[in-house]
C-alpha cells in the first residue's frame, strides 16, 4: 500500500511506503515492515524463543453447555498465493452429531507464522457468502501463534447445506520475505440445550426475525472463479461496482450486511489532508482527497444506506510495534454493518432481478467491499406483497475549513446524513410496517506542524441506525444500535543528527455500542464499551532501526441485562505486564471512557484545545 500522510518527510529520503500492506494490491513494496523485521531479527537469541500468541482482545463468546461436534474444515499452508485463485474445499454440515439443532456455531480460526512477513487481508466465503474478513499477524523469526473465534450463528442457514469453502490470503514469499501463514479453520456446533433459562425464557418478541437467523442468505461478491478474493474493489470515486440477483417472492424481511476494508492510498483515509493543501505544497504522491469517506449502497440506483466505518488499523499500520501482542481493535475480526432494507421489499418482489450496488465518497484505491442479502421466507405463502411508504435520502451535508501556511496548518471536516425508509409487507403474518432509519454524523479535526513532521488526527463518528416494526395487533417492536467511533492519533519525526531520526506515535482507539430491542412485553439491552491507548518510539539510523518499543492499554467492559465481562490488560515490548478479567457487574452502569482522554473527546471543546496548542506547532514534541 502506498504511504500515509502522516510521514511526509520520509518520501524524499526513502522514497518507499511507511505502513502496512494489508493486501498486494499493486506491486508496492513496504519499508516499514522491513524495519521491524530487521529489528526483530537482530538477536539470534530471539530465533530460539518460544513462539509469541497475539490476540484481539474481546468478550469471550456464551457458549451452550453442550458438548460441540467439532470439524476441521480447512488446513493449508498459503505460501505464494498473491494473484491466485482461493483455496477450496467441499463443505458439508455436520452428519453425525446427536443432535440437529444447534444453538451456536463457533468459526475458529488457527494460524501460525515465522520468519519475515507483511500483514495481510484475507477473507472465507461459503459459495460467495463473506462469513469472515481479517487481518494476519505479521511473524518473528521464532514464529507467532494466533487464534480468532467468531460467532456465525447468524448464518445458520447456510451452513445446513453443502457449500463451496474458499479463503484467499494474497501472500507473498521469496528471499526477503519467508513467512507462510499455516492455517486450520474449524466449525463448532453446539446443540441446544433441552432446558432454558428463566432469562431466554422471557426473551418473548412477537416479531420472530429479530431473534432469528435468515431462511435464506444470498450472496452479494464476485463469482468464482478468479484469482483474487470475491470481494469488489473500488478503485476511486466514480467507482460503482454492482450485482444483479432476484428476490424470492415469498419474502418478508431483508437485510443487507455488509463487509469494509480500505487500503493502499485509502489504509489511512482519515489522516489524508485536503488536494488544495497538496497542490500548494507541491506534495505530489501524497494520498488526498481529504480524511472523509462514506460507503454508499444503493438498490436500483436509490441509496438505501450508507456505511462510516470504523478506524480499523492492521497489525503493521502506523508502528507495528503497538500490536504486538495485543491487536488492534477490529483488525483479527473485522465488523461487518446490517442495513435494513424491508421497506423496499414491496418494489424487489416482482420476479425481475434487481441491481445492488457499492461507491465509496471520495475513494482512492483500494476498498474491498461485499455483502450478504439476508432474507426471511414465508413458508405458508408463495409470494408476498408490499409497498414503499415513504423515502427520504437527502444528500450528504459536508464542510470542510482549511487554515494552512506552507505546510503547516489544521483542517476541520464535518459531515452528516440521514436515510429514512418506510413500507409494508403483507405475509401470513398479517400486514407488518417496517421503518428504517439510520443517522449518521462525523468530525475530523486535523493540525499538521513541525515542517510537516508532525499531525495530528483527532475524529469521531456516530452511526446509528433504528428499526421499527408494526404489527398487526398494533404493537411496535423496536431494534435500536447506537455507535461511536473515536480516533485520536498523534505522530511525530524528530531529527537526531548523524543521518537518524526518532518516529513517535500515540494513538487512542476505541468505539461504544448499545443495542435494545424492546417491544410490549420489555426490553433487553446490551453496552460495549471497547477502547485502546498505544504508545510508540523507533530510532531510524539511514535505513536501519538501531531500537524500537510499543505499548500498549486496552479496557474492554460488556454489559447486558443477565450478565457482564470486563478486561483491563496492558502490554510493552511483547510482555504482557498487566491483565486483569472480571465477569462482575458494577453497582455503576454510567459509561466512563479509560484513560485521560476526555478533553479530546468533547465537542467543540476538543477542537478548541488542539488549535490552541498544536495550531501553530513548529517543533516536534
């Protein structure tokens, strides 16, 4: 991928990418990651080490007490597979378990790497269907060993018949660069337990679909075959890449969920300064087209959502160092995001197919986008019939205040958007209304100082999205998600002298999610608050790095109206130092951010403390 913004000096010296590679996209190859390997190389004692376990830190998922049939779906060993076709293999469901109806179905990812590597992106499909996207860990020459479990309940379906499996890592090996990623991917089935607790019990919604999988999911991503992963790529921002399928007529609910990833000139959108302040400093290469970017879905040509993704950073971006061993939020189990399309079933229930199509605002290359259409049937109807209500989708509300001297000054982004659907469908559930809407509002305040050396990204997303649904006895169910996304990356360059430089970097990271979904009999809630703070120092001597250190903190806290789980852990230089699990629920429920970080976090406030101290920055800190 090519460079971040946030290393403007380097390009004249290096005249090679600074971060992560995330995906081979192009040919590009990555100093950075030379660095560290080189770094982590250097001690032959380290050759002779154990191997290092990374992790993503997470709530551990509620497994049945079901004894699980277990299969190992998938081993192989992806050594030179950049530019070729996804590995394969028939997948079958379960045929000899006790049971047939299961509860929770586990995907468990296990992979060990060693030697030298770039981080990679990497996805598996069942026929087309994204089940999982993530990132692998970038190795050490005494090899790393790393886990990742995901709940695929939700695809329950799916996973009931024969599919075609296929996974596509883009690696890359040769004399430099020796690491091949050993994978086993597994599937647990857990059966049902006979009993239920008081709890589930009582977890009564009229409206089935909200606490039940898809009848049916289908695919929205390339065909096979191809020598590449089935996702799109979006390139730019006349990009609009689409899909034609049609609807089964029996249906009375569908969401579109769908998969985000950014890379190369867009890894690190959120930091890349306006095209007037490029031009103006003559900064050609640079990757631009400022720090916002939306992923806009449309059915037909009419957007019926959008997504503002989360700041996922991969295990080699900004300074590698920071996650290891704790990964970055989101980078071992990248979030996927549910758009409710049910009103619209009334328009796509005609027999005809219908076209599903992704852009992104602003884009650079490249962006890897898919999506599953989850559908509901009725099985006591052979077609179904609706009506659109009501749409509003007015356009994006964007500004954007620049205030630069050469190349030191501060840019402030905002924007907003809202999309409102509103229809009903008429099943043999009675006629059901359905309204969705989703919210969204951004701001990204950014100073760049000290000749350019230093920048400063200071963001916050809030991404809400409502579901409201009528039914025929007049009640209303409700599934509401409220999110915010924060940012705060700080990154400096001080000269040294003697041909050296020092590459500082502090970043805060972390989102907040509440769900509820209630109805006339109650309601049930859920709160997470995840957030890291990283700190990062390397001493670059010509084209070696002489030292390097990363640290890093992160406070997880999930709560729910039957239980709650908490971890506080932190780590420097690859040791975990402290590492504290609670499943305790606090007599407190108020939401308090970790760390000191708050001032960063108000806004204005926030913006009016950074312009006041970094707004005319000359030297680095």
């Amino acid at each position: 991928m090519a460079f971040s913004f946030l290393f403007l000096v380097f390009f004249s010296l290096l005249q090679q990418p600074l971060f992560s590679t995330a995906t081979l996209h192009s040919s590009t190859s990555l100093f950075r990651s030379q660095l560290i390997s080189q770094l982590d190389s250097s001690s032959s004692s380290s050759k002779n080490a154990t191997p290092t376990t990374y992790f993503e830190v997470t709530k551990p998922i509620n497994l049945p007490k079901t004894k699980p049939c277990s299969y190992l779906v998938l081993q192989h060993d992806f050594g030179y597979t950049y530019g070729k076709p996804p590995v394969l293999a028939n997948y079958t469901p379960p045929s000899n378990c006790p049971s047939q109806k299961f509860s929770k179905i586990v995907l468990e990812w296990k992979a060990t790497c060693k030697g030298r590597q770039f981080d990679r992106i990497f996805g598996v499909w069942l026929s087309g269907v994204e089940i999982f996207r993530s990132c692998t860990a970038e190795p050490r020459a005494n090899g790393i060993i790393w886990t990742v479990k995901k709940d695929i309940t939700r695809y329950y379906s799916l996973l009931m018949t024969n599919q075609t499996l296929a996974v596509y890592i883009g690696n890359l090996v040769d004399s430099t660069y020796t690491g091949v990623y050993n994978v086993k991917l597994f599937i647990h089935f857990y059966p049902a337990e006979e009993k239920h607790s008081d709890n589930e019990m009582n977890l009564v919604y009229s409206y089935k679909p909200f606490d039940s999988g898809a009848d049916l999911i289908l695919p929205i991503s390339r065909n096979l075959p191809l020598n590449d992963g089935l996702w799109f790529e979006v390139e730019n921002s006349t990009d609009v890449l689409s899909k034609e399928l049609k609807i089964p007529q029996n249906a009375y609910r569908a969401v579109l969920e769908v998969y985000v990833s950014f890379h190369e000139n867009d890894e690190f959108w959120y930091s890349n300064p306006p095209n007037d302040y490029i031009t103006a400093n003559n900064l050609s290469g640079t990757p631009g087209n400022g720090a916002f970017r939306e992923v806009v879905v449309s059915v037909d040509d009419m957007i019926v959502g959008a997504v503002w993704p989360f700041t996922v950073i991969y295990t080699g971006g900004v300074n590698p160092l920071l996650w290891r061993p704790i990964s970055g939020i989101g980078s071992f189990d990248l979030p996927s995001y549910d758009i409710e399309i049910t009103p619209l079933l009334g328009k796509i229930l005609d027999g005809h197919t219908h076209k599903i199509s992704f852009s992104v605002t602003d884009a650079l290359n490249v962006w890897y986008i898919d999506a599953n259409l989850h559908l509901w049937l009725d099985e006591k109807s052979i077609k179904t019939e609706g009506k659109l209500l009501e749409y509003s989708g007015l356009p994006l509300s964007f500004s954007l205040v620049t205030n630069f001297t050469g190349i030191d000054g501060s840019f402030l982004t905002n924007a907003s958007r809202s999309i409102t659907l509103t229809g009903w469908v008429k099943s043999s559930y009675g006629n059901i209304t359905t309204k969705s809407a989703q919210s969204l509002s951004y701001g990204n305040y950014m100073v760049m100082g000290n000749e350019g050396n230093l920048q400063i990204v200071d963001q916050i997303i809030y991404f809400n999205d409502t579901v409201d649904v009528m039914m025929p006895s007049s009640s209303v169910q409700s599934l509401d998600s409220f999110k915010k996304f924060l940012l705060f990356l700080y990154t400096d360059n001080v000269d040294k002298g003697d041909d050296s430089y020092a590459s500082i970097s502090n970043i805060t990271l972390g989102f907040d999610d509440k769900r509820v979904k209630s109805s006339e009999f109650g309601s049930f809630s859920s709160f997470t608050e995840n957030m890291q703070n990283a700190q990062g120092y390397m001493l670059v001597k010509g084209r070696l790095v002489v030292s390097g250190l990363g640290s890093t903190q992160q406070v997880y806290k999930y709560k729910d109206d039957s239980c709650c789980y908490s971890r506080n852990i932190s780590s420097s230089n690859y040791t975990i130092q402290y590492d504290k699990v609670s499943d305790n629920c606090p007599r407190s429920t108020s939401s308090r951010w970790p760390f000191s970080f708050g001032k960063f976090w108000s806004v204005p406030a926030r913006r009016v403390f950074l312009a006041s101290h970094f707004g005319d920055v000359k030297h680095g800190v």
